[in-house]
C-alpha cells in the first residue's frame, strides 16, 4: 500500500505521522506571563543542533484559531523551561493537556508543585529528574497552524543525585508512542 499525502486531510497525516515517528520524547514546558504559571506537554520536540545547543518544538493554535498559551508566552517572554516527564508525572502531565483560558494556570488549576530555580527563566515542576532553561532562538512558518519553535538551551538543571561530574546520567523519561506513552528504558 502507497499513501499519497496529498490526498490525506490533517487528522490523517497526524495519525500516519505520529504512529511512524516513534518514539516521541515529551517536552513539558512551563512558561510565566504576568504571574501565571503554564503547563503543557509537546511531543513534535527534538534536539536540532549541539552548537548553538538548539530544540525545536512545534507549538499549534486553540480551536478558537488563536496561539496555543505557551507559544503566546514565548513570543511574549522569549524564556521557556523544558522539564523531562518521567512515570511518576503522568498523570499531571496528562491534565496538563487540557486547552486552559490563558488567565488559568495549570500549576494551580491542577495543584503542580513547581520551584524557582533560576531567577529569569520560569519554573521547574518540582521533582523531575531534569530540565533546561531555554530562550527564544528563532520561528519557521511553515504555512499552516503549526510553529515549530527553536529554542536555545541556556543552563540545565538536575535533581540531586541523578548525574555525576562526568555528566553521565540516565533519565527515566516516558516517550509517546503513537497515542500511547512507554518508558523508554522499555524500549
Ligand atoms: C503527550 C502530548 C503531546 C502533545 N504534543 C503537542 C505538540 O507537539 N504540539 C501541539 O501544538 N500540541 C501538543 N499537544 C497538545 C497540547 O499539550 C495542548 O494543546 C495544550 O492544551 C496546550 O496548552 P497551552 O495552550 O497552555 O499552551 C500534546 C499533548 C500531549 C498530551
């Protein structure tokens, strides 16, 4: 069987897309703007480049054809924290995913406990495993509703004990796979 993308409409292509690309790590992002505290999870995420140290994540519009919140933070603030989800966040992860009114935060809405680490850049949810500090590099337009954003890692932050003066760590991230999630120490 040969499937021509161009006869496909977008549910589809997400589902041929998100099945075969697999595993998907998640990049859980919290953003600030005026106080309030954004959660929400992106798995169209990827590492680009090691010099400059780059991600690029692909951030959508709500059904009301607006920027998803932290696409709007991000323009807005140019700081973004990545925090790695591993299986003991989930379920808050999960909750995260749900579209918000842009004044209701998801660290209160749903109760997460996030800490400040770094002065100026916005939290981490407290007791991951690790997180990178990020700014604002550069935006593609790729024509449609979906932006994939390049994001520049600043600093890194670890939960004590996870990593050693030589770096050598190993994170118990949970990956998507399709619509499901593994653990990819199961992979
Ligand atoms: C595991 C997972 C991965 C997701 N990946 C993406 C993604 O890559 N891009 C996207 O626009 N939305 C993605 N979503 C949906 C967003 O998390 C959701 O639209 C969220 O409400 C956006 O929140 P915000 O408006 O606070 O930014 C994903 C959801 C889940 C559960």
């Amino acid at each position: 069987m040969r499937v021509d993308y161009s006869d496909l409409n977008s549910t589809d292509i997400y589902k041929l897309m998100s099945n075969s690309v697999v595993p998907r790590p998640i990049a859980w992002i919290i953003t600030e703007d005026d106080g309030i505290i954004n959660i929400a999870p992106f798995s169209y995420f990827i590492p680009l480049s090691s010099k400059p140290p780059v991600v690029i994540v692909s951030i959508g519009h709500k059904e009301d054809g607006t920027p998803k919140d932290t696409l709007f933070n991000i323009r807005k603030t140019k700081k973004a924290t990545i925090c790695f989800v591993d299986e003991e966040h989930l379920e808050d992860m999960n909750k995260t995913a749900l579209s918000l009114p842009k004044e209701e935060g998801e660290a209160k809405k749903f109760g997460i406990v996030t800490k400040k680490v770094l002065d100026d850049f916005p939290s981490v949810i407290a007791d991951v495993e690790s997180a990178m500090f990020c700014e604002f590099f550069d935006e593609l337009d790729l024509g449609g509703k979906t932006v994939p954003v390049l994001l520049e890692v600043k600093h890194q932050y670890f939960k004590d004990g996870i990593v050693d003066e030589s770096f050598n760590f190993k994170l118990g991230n949970i990956a998507r796979v399709g619509k499901n999630y593994a653990r990819l120490e199961d992979i």
